[in-house]
C-alpha cells in the first residue's frame, strides 16, 4: 500500500514565512493553466562522509529545474533552435554538451557562440526559468546551527549559517577531520561540548574584533556546548548527509498544484515516487510525470538549462564578493555578451515570480550570484 504524503505543506511552509508575504504570487499560476520541465545537473543521488572527504565535490551545486510555460502549449520553436545550432545529423535532442562545446568551466561556457544562441532564443520565447540549487556543503553544516536549543537565535539563523559556512570553507581540511572523528551526522551527547569548542576555536583565533554576526555566531556555539542533546544531529543514518534529493522533486509540485510538472526520467527518484501517494489537503495529485527526454523537446531546453546552472554556481563557489567585484574586468565582449542575455532570462523570470527560484545556499554565494546578474545587465 502506497504512503500518502500532503505536499500542500510545501505552500503552508511558504506562507508561514514572517519575513514577507507572497501569498499574492500563487494566483499568478493558480489561475492559468501551466507545464514545468525539468533535468537536473550534478546529480550526486546521495551525500555522504568518506574517510578523508565527501564522496562529491562540494562546489558542485546539485540543480532541478529548466523551463516552464502558462497555457497548454509552448510558442516557442524548438525546431527552429535545432536548425540554428547546426547540431550534427546524429543527434536525436538537444543536450548541454551540443551548446557547450565540451566547455570545462563557466567562463569557458561563456565564449561558446551556440550558448549566447541558446538564451538569445530563450529571451525570444514565452518560456521561463525555474529551478532548485543546493549547494551540498551548505546543506551537510546546517543543521550544526539548527540543534542549537536557544529561541534567541532564531531571528539571526540565516545570518549564523552564512558565517559558519565562511569558517568552514576557510578550515576546510581540518573542519572535515572534526566531522569524522564525531562520526557526524551524529554526535555523542559525550562530544557535544568538544565539538562546539573545536568550531569556537576558528573564531576566537582571531584577534580582530568580530562583525556582529559572527559574534552572534559565537556566542550560539558557545550556548550549544553546554546542551545534553542535539535535535538534527543524533539518530541519523550513519556518516550520510542526504539519502537523496526527493524532497526538491517534491516542491514544486506542491508549490504548484495546479500545473503539469514533467521530469527527465530519473529511476532512483521514480522509485520513491511510487512508493507514495501525493496529496494538496484532501486532493490526490496526480500532476506529474517522468519522460523520456526524446520525447519532450522542452526537457531537452531544460537539459540545456541546468547544465549552464551547474557550471554557473560552480563558479559561484568558488569566488569571494572581492572576486566577484572584480569579475567584470576580465570578461571579454563575448563573454559579457553572453552573461547579459541569462541575466536577462534569469531576471525575466524572477520579476514575473520569486516562487520560480529556489535556493539551499549560504547568504554570500546568494550576495554574489544577485551582484554578478544584475551588473551582468548593465556591464
């Protein structure tokens, strides 16, 4: 017998949110008819803790998503790309790989001719972006700061994650032997204080004084130690981070229960899909689907998509705001030619919807991804 599990909680988590209402941003796909594609990039299926590393590289940022469209059917003409592109006779669809060239990097991505094709023909049509990103390293340290039992900190979470994830990226080797020699996700109420007082030490070996939330970061580290218990870092599956990524397939289709949500065939997903029945409130959703992506020209574009967003937030990763200010003086005209053009689709798409961008990542890789799209549309 399939579970059954009410995906309208994904709305109510949305709506729940003190810092801003968008309740109005539903009606937008409410009252239309509209379909979402999907691919993904970087799909690692699972996080998990190796001896010396994770058994992925954590600035690749996991993305779902691709395009979407109100009304029954796309304007866009995706035959027509095909021609434009050139791509050899034996190519049965559209893939990332065609429009890129084999390129290695973002940057590399950014001087390929069929890419600045591909979203010049994007801003032509009537679809939008939507997608997911996780960055996987944010996502394994959170819950370091949500164990800690103290309602004060509430309103500083985010703030407190940004900076614990900063410390991390610069102690990364010696951070990473203190998740293994906890054997994290899952602390011994024994190692609390010793784990907690080991995370301190990257702060306090510091003789200048602290920015406010980095003290407010303290000062919570300070409050965990002393706790007999951590709520999201004990009784977990043994050294795994992420048993899969179902949860983000989820989302949108209870974000959006009144769309058509298409997916590249996907087996580890569809495997789980099957074992549940999905509701919104008392009404069984049967909205969804996975494809063949031969089929669904639009799940190719979405292949495109995420494939560019895989190598974008890579890039993302691996810059400081400093790096990120200084990026536009490097590029070439081709190259800020072709970073213009995704803004432009990138920012098309936010403006008709927030909802349509999702992120799992820390404040400065969201600070540096806004500073680069919106300079892109003016550099």
């Amino acid at each position: 017998m399939s579970n059954k599990m009410d995906l309208g909680l994904f709305r109510t988590l949305v709506l729940s949110d003190d810092f801003q209402d968008i309740s109005c941003e539903f009606e937008k796909f409410d009252n239309k008819s509209c379909t979402f594609y999907y691919d993904e990039s970087n799909n690692i299926r699972k996080l998990w803790l190796n001896e010396n590393d994770f058994n992925a590289p954590i600035d690749s940022d996991f993305v779902l998503g691709g395009v979407m469209h109100f009304g029954e059917k796309s304007t866009a003409d995706v035959d027509t790309l095909k021609r434009e592109l050139r791509l050899q006779k034996s190519a049965k669809e559209i893939k990332f790989k065609h429009i890129s060239g084999g390129a290695k990097s973002f940057l590399d991505c950014l001087n390929e001719d069929k890419v600045l094709l591909f979203f010049q023909w994007l801003n032509d049509s009537d679809l939008y972006i939507h997608f997911s990103n996780v960055n996987n390293l944010y996502y394994a340290i959170v819950d370091i700061i949500d164990s800690i039992d103290e309602p004060g900190y509430i309103p500083f979470l985010f703030q407190m994650k940004n900076e614990l994830y900063r410390l991390v990226r610069g102690n990364y080797s010696d951070f990473y032997a203190l998740l293994s020699q906890n054997n994290y996700p899952n602390i011994d109420e024994k190692n609390i204080a010793d784990f907690y007082n080991h995370i301190l030490r990257y702060i306090d070996n510091s003789r200048m004084e602290l920015p406010f939330n980095l003290e407010v970061l303290r000062q919570g580290l300070k409050a965990a130690r002393k706790q007999k218990e951590l709520t999201f870092l004990q009784d977990n599956p043994e050294k795994t981070i992420l048993d899969n990524y179902f949860p983000f397939y989820t989302r949108p289709i209870g974000l959006f229960p009144f769309a058509k949500h298409i997916f590249d065939n996907e087996y580890k997903i569809e495997e789980i899909f099957n074992e549940y029945e999905f509701y919104n409130g008392d009404t069984k959703l049967q909205n969804y689907g996975f494809v063949n992506s031969i089929s669904s020209p639009l799940v190719q574009v979405s292949d495109c998509v995420v494939g560019f967003l895989g190598k974008y937030y890579t890039y993302i990763n691996s810059l400081n705001l400093l790096q990120a200010y200084k990026l536009f003086e490097t590029l070439s005209d081709k190259q800020r030619k072709t970073l213009q053009t995704f803004a432009e689709f990138v920012i098309r798409s936010e403006r008709l919807s927030k909802l349509l961008l999702n992120a799992t990542e820390s404040i400065e890789e969201h600070d540096i991804s806004g500073f680069i799209l919106q300079n892109a549309l003016y550099n």
